[in-house]
C-alpha cells in the first residue's frame, strides 16, 4: 500500500515492482482498508484515497492502470472523477462502487455510468469473489 501503508506493504511493494497499481477511492475506513488488504495478497500495488479530490492528486501523481471508486463520495463523487480519469488516460480502467442502487434496478444503473466510462459496476455490499471476479474481467488477469 502506498502512502500511509506498513512498512512490510511497502517492503512488498518494491520487491514486486512489475505489479499493477490499483487507486481505490472509498470513504468508508473499513471497507477502503478491507479492499487494500485483499489487494495487496492479490499482488497489486495500491493507493487509498478516501474522497474524491484526493482521489483525483493521487490519480495525476501515480497513474494507476486501475480505479476502484465509490460512486457517492465527499468532495468530487465517482461519476465526475470517472469522466476525468478518462479524458487524462483513455486506457484507464474504471470500476465504480455503489450501495445506493435498488437491486432490481442495478443493471439500469451499470448500463447508465457505462457510457460515462465507467468499465464495470459492484453494487455494495459484494464478496472478495465478486470484486476479483470484475477485475480479472476488465483487466483480463488471473489472480491468486
């Protein structure tokens, strides 16, 4: 994990310097931390931002070649960084994070922010399967 990170993560993160960078942007503490844990076992490098603005710095300053983030954030929301993460770097990927949806509505949902370049959609609360599941989808990657 990058800035505020253990020691042994960082340790890690140079001993494995071919990883891919992940930027999760999530205000929640705990799941922010639960994703960077589960990550971090994957193999990725990742970097916590836990709002929109700082989402935005870390994403000009890191470049990761993934965003996990929250839809509804404080500051700029997930919707508006999506659309100018993309304009930056067109081949970033881009999966959105949301409990605000309906279930019965959550394909409507994924197929509206689809066009905003948004790359896939997990509706919260989601397991550790399905959140490696949408990455190995969009990344095309196979994961531990």
């Amino acid at each position: 994990m990058i800035e505020g990170g253990t020691n042994k993560a960082k340790k890690e993160l140079s001993a494995a310097p071919d990883s891919k960078t992940i930027l999760i942007v999530e205000d929640d503490d705990h799941l922010r931390n639960y994703l960077a844990e589960l990550l971090e076992l994957s193999g990725f490098r990742v970097i916590l931002a836990e709002d929109g603005n700082q989402g935005f710095y870390k994403f000009q300053k890191y470049r990761p070649e993934l965003v996990l983030t929250d839809v509804v954030l404080p500051g700029r929301d997930g919707i508006s960084l999506t659309v100018r993460f993309k304009k930056i770097c067109p081949e970033v990927l881009v999966i959105a994070m949301s409990g605000r949806w309906p279930n019965d509505a959550e394909v409507d949902c994924a197929e509206s922010v689809g066009f905003l370049g948004v790359d896939k959609v997990l509706a919260k609360p989601f397991s550790a399967k399905e959140l490696k599941t949408a990455i190995v989808d969009v990344m095309g990657l196979e994961l531990a």
